[in-house]
C-alpha cells in the first residue's frame, strides 16, 4: 500500500500504520506526522514547497525535517547528477 496526494494547499498527514511510500506532487503546505512503524518510509515529491516531516520522539514530541526543496544540477561523463542542497535564506 501507498499513499499518493496531488495538487493540494496545506495538507497535514497522519500516518497511523505502515506505509512503506508516500507520493506528493504539486503541493504547497504539508506537514506529515509519521509513526514508529513508517520510520523507513520512502517520500517521493515533486513540484512541492514547504513540507516537513514529523519524526516522533521516545517522550512523544516530534523532530521537525524540512523535505528539500532546493537542487544542484551538475554533468558528468554519464549525464546528469542532482542532489538536494540547503537553501541559502
């Protein structure tokens, strides 16, 4: 099972059993509070801005993780190479 959200405005997820994916695409504003069981969850987004996940702690808080939202681009001898950088604001 997996979870797939499109074009959506200040979307809060509750994950409450095991989900091995969640897909977000065209999305402003989301907020995903994850349980203990989806920790090895895999976030595929694209198109998206201001998302964070919310990892929960031994005493019940959470652990605020902004999903990125920022790249660099590079080429290499065998195409291209992005990966995730910090925002510079």
């Amino acid at each position: 099972m997996f979870c797939v959200f499109i074009i959506l405005h200040g979307l809060i997820l509750n994950v409450l059993g095991k989900v091995p994916t969640i897909s977000i695409d065209k999305t402003d504003g989301c907020q995903m509070y994850l349980n203990q069981e989806s920790l090895d969850v895999e976030l595929i987004t694209s198109k998206s801005s201001e998302m964070n996940v919310m990892v929960p702690k031994s005493n019940g808080d959470y652990t605020e993780y902004p999903v990125p939202e920022q790249f660099k681009t590079t080429i290499n001898p065998k195409g291209l190479s992005t990966i995730a950088v910090d925002s510079l604001g």
